[in-house]
C-alpha cells in the first residue's frame, strides 16, 4: 500500500474494521514527521494495534526516495519506510 501520507487513517480505518483478519501479509509504505511527538505517537499506536491483531514486522528498510527529514555528520534519516508485516495466526505450528 502506497498512499502517499494517507497510510495512517487508511491503516486506523482497516483496524477498526477489522479488514485484515484473513490478510496473510501486508506491506506498506510509512511517512513520518519530524519533531511532532504527538503524530509519532499516534502512529506508534497504530503499529500496535496491527500487533495486537497478529501481525509482526518481517522487514522494514528506509526510503530515500523521499526527502530526508534531518541529516546528521555520518547518517541521513528519510520520511519514509517500507514495511511488511506478516500475520502470525496463519503461520504453520510445526514449522520451524
């Protein structure tokens, strides 16, 4: 899911729905702002709602795509990240 800054309110509304109880996985992308606490904060809620209903991060990696929010002297962080996130409930007992 690539939507461009809409993925919070589409992810709460998903949630709320309980849309993605049969989704095996889910990949998105995020965006983050820089120095608000607040939305930080809400999308951290968010994040754990996705965990509460089953799913885990399996892979994350930063999207330099988009603009970088801050630079430091040997790192730069990007406003975005792509997520995938799978749905432990449908994950087999016996594999290892």
């Amino acid at each position: 899911m690539d939507v461009e800054g809409a993925e919070w309110r589409s992810l709460q509304n998903m949630l709320s729905s309980n849309i993605l109880g049969s989704v095996k996985q889910f990949g998105f992308e995020i965006h983050i702002e820089r120095g608000n606490a607040k939305k930080l904060y809400e999308h951290w809620t968010i994040l754990d709602q996705l965990e509460k209903q089953g799913f885990r991060r399996w892979y994350w990696a930063m999207n330099f795509q988009g603009p970088a929010i801050y630079m430091e002297s040997t790192a730069a962080r990007s406003c975005c990240y792509e997520m995938v996130y799978i749905n432990v409930k449908f994950l087999h007992k016996d594999a290892n």
